[in-house]
C-alpha cells in the first residue's frame, strides 16, 4: 500500500473505527488515543499491507489495540472519578434511544462488541470474525445471545415504566 491509498484509508473508515471504539470503551479521549495508535501501527507496516485488506487490519489493529488499553487501565482503579449517577436506576420512561442505550451496555464485553460490529457498522460475521479472532460460528452464537438478552430485557416491563 502507498501513501495515497493508506491517506484514502484512513479518510474512509477513520469514523467508522472511532465509532465502534467509542461505543465500546464510551471514552472520547482514550478512543482517540486507541484510533491514533492504530494509524501509527498500520503505518509501520505500510509495506506489508495491500490497499485490499486495508480495512480488514485497521479494525483487526483498533480491536486489540482497544483490548490492550482495556487490558492496561482495569490494573488502575481510582475510586474518586467514579459516577454515582450511573449506579442509580431510574423507573421511568427516557426515551427509545436511552433504552436501546442500557440493554447494550448490559452486555459482556465480546456480546456488545459483535453486535456493535454487527448492527451498528454493518459488517459480514466474516469480518466481524477477522477483527474479533473468533470463528464465524462463534460470532454467529455471540450475536444470538446479544439479541436474546436485549429482547428479554427490552421487553421487560420495568424498563419501559
């Protein structure tokens, strides 16, 4: 790959790699630090990558990279930063998206991730299998939970009230 098709890259999926991340991690700054960090990886490997599975390894790369932040900032705990807010349950209707909002984040961490992939930027279980390292049964099995504990929880009558 060339200057030119790594730029056309970056200009193409840069939003689509900040979104997945953002969803995932619901950190502004560290997505923006796990998306640079990607571009400065597949930098490096330039060479080595053709223009065609370009897409394939950024998100491949922004996945683990994402993992290993993840991975590096649950070993530090500040008590202080936490938002009480957060921990409250409200019994009242907040709006579709709100809703939609919660059951994601009830998730595991692979569930919401395939359905982020998945249901939000549109791509293949193939490709959600290459970005994730799962097979794509396994992929397929994950989605299917995701949605079953979204329908049990969406339809519950409390989080409509």
């Amino acid at each position: 790959m060339n200057t030119v098709e790594f730029n056309k890259t970056v200009d193409l999926y840069s939003d689509n790699l900040y979104r997945f991340i953002l969803k995932s991690i619901r950190d502004a700054d560290m997505a923006n630090d796990i998306v640079q960090d990607t571009f400065e990886k597949m930098w490096l490997k330039v060479d080595e990558i053709s223009f065609d599975k370009a897409k394939s390894y950024m998100f491949t790369t922004g996945y683990r990279t994402m993992i290993d932040a993840i991975r590096k900032n649950s070993k530090q705990t500040d008590f202080t930063d936490v938002d009480e807010s957060r921990h409250v349950t409200h019994n009242q209707y907040s709006g579709l998206q709100e809703v939609l909002h919660e059951a994601v984040e009830k998730l595991p961490k692979i569930q919401r991730d395939v359905i982020l992939l998945r249901d939000y930027e549109g791509y293949s279980y193939e490709e959600i299998g290459q970005v994730t390292g799962l097979n794509e049964s396994q992929v397929k099995v994950y989605i299917f939970r995701a949605r079953k504990a979204m329908k049990a929880y969406l339809v519950s009558i409390e989080t409509v009230i």
